[in-house]
C-alpha cells in the first residue's frame, strides 16, 4: 500500500491520517465449525484493514458470524494446512498479514503492538508473537505452553508455511522481531475435546512418522510416553500449574504413547480366518 500524503488529506482525523500513512494489515482465519468463539476472534481484528476467512465448509453458524463481523468469505475444502494457507496467501497481495486460529483472540496490548510495529516499517520480515493458553481452570503459565512465541505477523511473501502431521508453523524470510502482549488461546472447551484432539493428532503424526520410515511400536509409546511426561511435568515445570498441569501431562504422555504405538498398527485379526 502506498502512502498517502497528508496534505491530500485535509479533513481527515489523526487516526484517519495514521491509518492511510501505513502498509494494509490483513487479518487471516482459517475456520471450520468455530462458532464457540469466532465472533470474539474477528471483533479483536477489527484494527486491520481486512478480515478474510477461509472456510471449510462449516455446517454451523461460523459463515454468518464472520459475514456479519464484516469478513471476506471464502470456502474451500479442506486438505490440509499446507494447501488452505497456499489458497489463502494467494489472495493477499502486500502489506501486513496477522494469522489467527478460530480459538484465538488477540490481546489490547497485542493490538496496539502490531500497530506500532507496522507503522514503524523497520523492514523486518515479520514479528513472533507470545501466546498464552487456557486449560482446565487456567491459563498455563508453565508446562511448556507460555510464552509458546509463534510467527503470527508477517508481511505478505516473506513467510512459508511447514506441516508436520496435525501441526502447521510458519518461518520467516528475513529478520524478524517480538511484540509485547499475547495471543489468547481457547482450545478446549472440555476433556473430551481434548481427548478427539489427542487422537486425531496422535493418528496423523503416527501416519506422518510411518511415512518417514519410522519405526514404532509397545515399547516406543512407552518410552515416548514417559519421557514427553517427564518433559511436560517435570522439566518444564508443569508441576507448578496445579491440577491443570497434571491433567495436561497426563494427556501430553497418552498423545506421544498413541503416536508411536500406533506406527505399528498391526492387522486386528484380518483376514478372520481362525479355527
């Protein structure tokens, strides 16, 4: 976006001013059946200049929520976040890209970091940004989860997304900074939740190891298990989130038993031929 000159501007308002004086932040959620908290997501957006929402296909209200926070719409069917954030990233041009999970909201003091940041235009390729997460009875302060710096604000072509398994990041092209004020993480609105989550993400890595070559099995999840435990628990002080904090590693250590047990899945009694 190219900066206009003040004097083209004579009416306009200082924020009026300072807004056509900076690069176009866009703000990008990916979605499907987020109702729970997308209209909270997008109203903490509402600083960008855009708000463009890639669907896939929800069959809740998700589509009415983000059309009547004054989102861009699209749908696509989901493959995968490698191919959603490609289709996504090929509609924003320039400027300024702000990325957010439908479970996320970004923070006052974020807001007004990204703000300063972008007007600053000091060339860096984009910013990671702290992100702190509600389980159980709340936010995590330790376990491993905060400050879980993440690359969330990015200028438009100088960032490339890598998949491993369930999980999706994003890397820089460039420099980079960090911003103050967090992301505010939602994931789970029960164990339950947690627990699908854990299966599915425990069969997608499982898939993804299996694909490399990996070798897994009884003894694997075992070991895998105790030690992301000792890990979450002990070594990243999990111990010092209460009864949040047990519960987490405790579904932290079942994830990484189930990811490599399940490398090895075995053929469950196919093709039922016994006597």
């Amino acid at each position: 976006m190219q900066h206009v000159p003040q004097a083209m501007m004579p009416h306009a308002t200082d924020a009026q001013r300072e807004k056509a004086m900076r690069p176009t932040i866009t703000a990008l959620v990916l979605t499907y059946n987020g109702e729970r908290l997308l209209d909270r997501c997008l109203g903490s957006l509402a600083f960008c200049d855009r708000i463009l929402v890639v669907d896939s296909f929800s069959t809740d209200a998700t589509v009415a929520i983000a059309q009547a926070a004054g989102a861009e719409v699209l749908q696509r069917k989901w493959e995968g976040p490698g191919p959603q954030f490609a289709f996504a990233l090929e509609k924003i041009s320039d400027g300024w890209i702000v990325s957010l999970d439908q479970d996320e909201i970004c923070s006052e003091e974020l807001r007004d970091s990204i703000l300063a940041a972008t007007a600053a235009d000091s060339g860096k390729a984009g910013y990671w940004i702290p992100r702190r997460s509600w389980y159980f009875d709340r936010f995590l302060k330790h376990s491993g989860w905060y400050p879980d710096h993440l690359l969330r604000l990015f200028r438009a072509g100088r960032m490339r997304v890598e998949v491993s398994g369930a999980h999706y990041s994003f890397h820089p092209d460039g420099e980079t900074g960090t911003l103050t004020g967090d992301i505010l993480h939602y994931p789970y609105e029960s164990f339950r939740q947690h627990l699908d989550k854990v299966n599915d993400y425990a069969q997608k890595g499982a898939d993804d190891l299996r694909a490399k070559g990996k070798r897994g099995g009884l003894c694997a999840g075992l070991c895998h298990g105790a030690g992301r435990f000792i890990r979450i628990y002990i070594i990243k002080r999990g111990f010092l989130d209460g009864r949040a904090g047990f519960i987490n590693a405790i579904h932290g250590a079942f994830y990484a038993f189930l990811k490599h047990l399940r490398i090895e899945e075995g053929d469950w009694g196919r093709p039922f031929e016994h006597k």
